[in-house]
C-alpha cells in the first residue's frame, strides 16, 4: 500500500511539473525499498526454528540394535490367555496367502501372536534384513480395542541382547507388575523374588553388572 501511495505521489508530481516533489517521491521509494528489504532479512533470521526445519520422519529402528514398534493383527491372533510379557522371535512368511511380504512376531513356543505393520515392512528391512531375530514384549487389554501389544527387536550380540532384554523386562515389571514378566526370562540369582519392588531392585543390581561388563574401560 505505501508503495502505491509512493508511486502515486511521483506520478502527481510529474503531473503538476514539481521538481522538488519528484525528487522527494523518488528518494522515499528508494528508503522505503531499503527499509523493506533489511526488514525481511531480519525476520527470515529471527524465524523460530520449528517454523523453518525440514520434516524428518521417525523411524522405530534405533542405533542401540533395536527395533520398537506396536504389533499390528495382535487381537485376530492372540487372546486374553497370552496377555502378558514375551520371549520370542520375528521372521518373513514369503509364503503368507494374504501378504508374501509378511513379517511374523512368534513367542517362543511359536505361538504367532501377530505381524509388523505393514506400513512399516520397507523401513523394519532397512533396519534389518535377518531372519529369526529375537524380541522380547508384551500383550495386554487395549484401552480402543481389545488387545494391544508392543515388541522390541533385537539384532546385536549375545552379551548386549540379554542386556537389553533385562533392562525391557524392568519396564514390564515397573508398569504392569510381575505377572507379565515374560515366561523363559530367567537370570541366576539365589535371592527369592516375589513382588514387584523384589524384582526391579535385583533387576537393577543385574543389569549395572552386566553393563559394566560389557562398557567398562579396559
């Protein structure tokens, strides 16, 4: 607008053959251009950062070699009788009538409790292209749908997978208490664990040892 006015204002003094008039518009326009033009840069730095970051998309693979994500098909394939904590295993179903494309989320006793999403297939095959790769999880009453279930799978060594699936079994034990601790999850201990407080307290104790055995300087 106060460039229209400007240019208006230049055009009248053309007009009315006003020198001092033009050359006034003409410097104006120039100042106003300036002020315009540092006022833009201005606000382009000042631009809050959340405003001018390109979107990144959030994968469920992480650096620790592990893989968390919601197990999709849980309430067609698991009932109330497998709610609770898990050992288990993933693996492809080339063979899948529905989905040759399939990966599978089984227990240890092959029990088939569901799939990956199948939005996820591609990203879960960038993350990891192994079959059999051991999870550990868990099953229990959905609060939209009847069953929810989530696993973490992991593809690392010996040493570090046990580590991780302790410190998962502590979340279980920490959130739904001991009855989802996952059937198989055994560790050597002579202490007798029966609560909750029990269990978190040696579970603590485990996993400083064997972090420490696993990171410590040599």
């Amino acid at each position: 607008m106060i460039f229209v006015l400007l240019f208006t204002l230049l055009i009248v003094a053309f007009w009315i053959d006003n020198a001092f008039l033009g050359m006034l518009s003409i410097v104006a326009i120039v100042a106003y251009t300036i002020y315009f033009i540092v006022h833009k840069i201005k606000n382009k730095k000042n631009k809050p950062a959340s405003q001018t970051k390109t979107a990144v998309k959030v994968t469920a693979g992480s650096a620790d070699g592990t893989y968390y994500t919601k197990i999709a098909g849980v309430q067609h394939h698991s009932g109330k009788k497998d709610i609770g904590g898990f050992l288990g295993y993933v693996c492809s179903e080339p063979n899948n009538p529905y989905d040759k494309n399939a990966i599978a989320v089984y227990r240890n006793d092959n029990k088939l409790l569901g799939y990956i999403s199948k939005d996820e297939v591609a990203d879960y095959r960038k993350w990891s292209a192994k079959e059999n790769l051991p999870c550990v999880g868990f099953i229990k009453a959905g609060d939209e749908v009847p069953l929810f279930g989530k696993v973490k799978i992991i593809d690392t060594d010996k040493d570090e997978t046990d580590l991780i699936v302790a410190q998962y079994v502590k979340w279980i034990v920490s959130n739904f208490g001991t009855k989802f601790i996952p059937n198989g999850f055994s560790v050597n201990t002579d202490k007798e664990l029966r609560t909750k407080t029990d269990w978190i307290d040696f579970l603590d104790g485990y996993i400083e040892e064997k972090e420490t055995e696993l990171y410590e300087e040599v």
